[in-house]
C-alpha cells in the first residue's frame, strides 16, 4: 500500500481519530505493527456520538481493543439530540463538535498530530462533491495528506490507498472492525455518491472516476497559481496599517474575476474566516468598483466596513475602542473611537466643561432658527446612519447640557467655526 510517512517524525505524539470502522481500525493496527518504531507515542482519540445504538458497542469495542494492546485512549460522548428532534442535518454539527475536542483533547495530552483515516476513495468523493456543489473556485479540490490545523499537523497515511486495498490488508491480517450501518443510508449525499453515482460510472466501460485525481492534480496548480498571484499583487499594490487595507482602484479593475475573489479573500480573511463572502456579494461588489463612482460604502458590518473613495477602495476595520464618557475642560484634540474631535479656543469658557459621550434615550437637540427639537435618534434614523455605528457616534455637550453636536451628521450653529468633528474610520 502506498502509504504516506512523511507526515510524522519518530518524536511526535499521534492522536489517531478511530470510529471503529475498517479504515482508522486497519490504519489502528498499522501504527500499532508494522509503523510502530515512526513514532514516540500513540494515543487513540474515539467520539460516541450517542445517535445509533451500536455507538455503544463500538465504544465498548475500541475501549476493549486498547486495553488489550496497551494503547491509551480518550473518549468523548456528543449530545446531538436536540438537531436530531428539530430534523435537522447533524453532520456538519457532528464534525464541528468532534474536531472541537479532538483540539481539546490534543493540547491535554500534548500531541502534535492528528491522524485521521481517510482514503482515495474519499477523496474521490471530496473532489466530486466539491464539483457538482460549485466549491471548485476557492480552495483546494480535495484533501491534502498533510495540513496545518489549528496549531498541529492533520495527517492523512491512507489518502493515496483505495478502499479494496485497505479491505483487503483487513482480511490478510483479521483486523477486527465494526460497520457502520448509517453508511448504507443514502440520505446523506456522500453515501449517495459512493453507493449509488460512482457504481453507476463504473458501469460504462469508458468512464473512470479515478480521473478525478488528475483533475485535482492540474486544479491544485492553477488554485496555487492564483493563490501566489494575490499575494504578489496585494505586495505591490495594497498599503495595510493596523486595521485599514487600502487598494488602488485601477489596478483591481483590471484584474479577472478569479483573481479578484482571491485577493479579496485573502484581504479580508482576518474578518470573514468562518463566512466567506458569496459569490454573488462579491460579483456586486467588483460592479461597484468599475463604476464612476468616486465615494460610496460598498458593505458594512459591526467589525469592519469596504468603501470606495476616488481612485482607491479601503477596507476598515473596527478594533475593541474606548466609549466611556469623556469630561473636556479646554480646548484641544480628543479621541472619541474613531472620531476626532478639535474644539478650538474661540470656543467660550463658559461652555466648560463640556461632555463627550455616546447617545442616551430621550437625547434631543435644538433645530436651527429655535424652530424646535429633534430627537438624535430620529437624525439618525433620517441619515441611514447604520445600526452598529449608532453606538459610536460622539454627542458632545456643552455645560448647560445641551447638545451642540452629533458627530459629523450635526453642529449646532453657534458652534460650527468652533469645534470640528472627523471620523478617522472612514
């Protein structure tokens, strides 16, 4: 069998994720025989996910298994009832769950590698889900046998090595294993693809699912192409300081789409990492910037916000800031989040001292010409300012209390030439 060692070294800890099912079993008694001098420590990782009856036989198995072969084992129980009783998909919720304490459990016992069995036949089925799923344009198309995950290596021995022959060291070498029943259900779409699609392919003598490989072989070069592409580009035509990403327009423009969405993930990956922007978001997005517009918010969200301004478009990001109220006894430059605020000593004294805070209810400002009062929410509401920058916006006051300015969107006007207000962030 071909299998890749090259993912470990004798001085590392393996935490080998074992279901119980022929594949991390044979994979199990591997590491156990024949690699077992590639090593310094062996741990087996076994989640129950408490959905079948036989996860109890099978914790019970693999609990049995260790202990006669000497190996430590880890085990932990998921509590997926309530997706199950609401109908929903529990799979991605499983996986989610499992790695979450595969990560747990790893950094507890101090191992470096985790180890999970997958083969090429699951790769197969990755690159033809990924496929006919239209996920072929943003990462890789299958599996790697080697990844940095979360702090440790994720290693994949078996990624090169066929279903028949992993059933066949099985049988040479009685490897005791549990089946799987749910495996039969083709409910779940990859079942459904390894029961019932790929046999139907492998009917027609000129068809060969194995040439899925060499597309991904040919994918990966051109997604590292354009993986390398970005990251020159974003070298020599991005400023980025601290929480702002600035890009010349024209150049971006000229790009194609491909390169675009891969600039555009990796510029705001540090925001977007567990929700990838859409397809459709981004195709409006590069609309936008093609067009003559000179200023304008493409997208904003409560952490960061991506805005055209003249021949540059910049991606703004909002740190943890300071809101606490702020007592202002002189004039001068003050920090208020991301505003600056410059009162400037035509103000008169006996406006000292002055408040600088975020809004309160029942906050109401004086119209211009004494013609009433209007409510700062309401100017809010009235601006389109978006929800989350409401929280932010300076209100300063002057020491009888009153409101002589709203951020940017209102100065009283005895106060106009007195005080100005900027917002940095934008």
């Amino acid at each position: 069998m071909n299998i890749y060692t090259r993912g470990w070294t004798e001085n590392d800890h393996i935490a080998l994720a074992v279901s119980t099912g022929v594949d991390s079993m044979v994979l199990l008694n591997l590491l156990a025989t024949e690699l077992s001098h590639t090593y310094r420590k062996l741990t087996v990782l076994h989640v129950n996910h408490g959905i079948r009856e036989a996860s109890t036989e099978e914790e019970t198995f693999i609990r049995a298994y260790c202990k006669d072969h000497h190996i430590p084992l880890h085990v932990h129980h998921l509590d997926l009832s309530e997706l199950t009783l609401q109908g929903k998909s529990i799979q991605s919720k499983a996986r989610e769950q499992r790695y979450a304490w595969f990560m747990t459990q790893m950094a507890e016992i101090d191992a470096n590698v985790l180890m999970t069995a997958h083969h090429q036949d699951d790769q197969l089925e990755t690159i033809f889900y990924r496929i006919m799923t239209g996920r072929t344009t943003r990462s890789p198309l299958g599996m790697s046998e080697k990844e940095a995950y979360s702090g440790i290596r994720l290693v994949r021995p078996l990624l090169n090595v066929s279903k028949a022959e992993i059933r066949a060291y099985q049988q040479r070498h009685d490897v005791p294993y549990h089946e799987d029943a749910s495996n039969e259900d083709n409910h779940y779409v990859r079942n459904d693809i390894r029961n019932r699609l790929f046999p139907a392919i492998d009917e027609n003598s000129q068809l060969d699912v194995a040439q899925l490989l060499k597309l991904k072989q040919w994918h990966d070069e051109q997604f590292q192409s354009l993986q390398n592409f970005a990251e020159d580009f974003i070298a020599r035509q991005t400023e980025i300081e601290s929480e702002q990403i600035t890009v010349d327009r024209a150049a971006f423009n000229q790009l194609n789409h491909s390169q675009k969405t891969t600039i555009m993930d990796k510029l705001l990956n540090k925001w977007t990492e567990n929700q990838p922007i859409s397809e459709h978001a981004y195709r409006e997005w590069f609309t936008q910037l093609e067009s003559s517009t000179v200023q304008a918010v493409i997208y904003s969200t409560d952490k960061w916000n991506i805005q055209i301004v003249y021949d540059k478009f910049i991606i703004m990001g909002y740190t943890d800031i300071d809101l606490t109220p702020k007592r202002i006894t002189q004039p001068g430059h003050y920090q208020f989040g991301t505003y600056q605020i410059i009162i400037n000593k035509t103000l008169d004294n006996t406006d000292f001292p002055m408040t600088l805070r975020i809004r309160q209810q029942g906050d109401r400002f004086v119209l211009p010409h004494h013609s009433g009062h209007q409510k700062v929410n309401r100017l809010m509401i009235n601006r389109k300012v978006p929800a989350y920058e409401r929280d932010r916006l300076p209100i300063l006051l002057n020491k009888q209390g009153e409101i002589v300015a709203v951020g940017t969107l209102y100065t009283a006007p005895n106060y106009e030439k007195k005080l100005e207000i900027t917002n940095l962030g934008v």
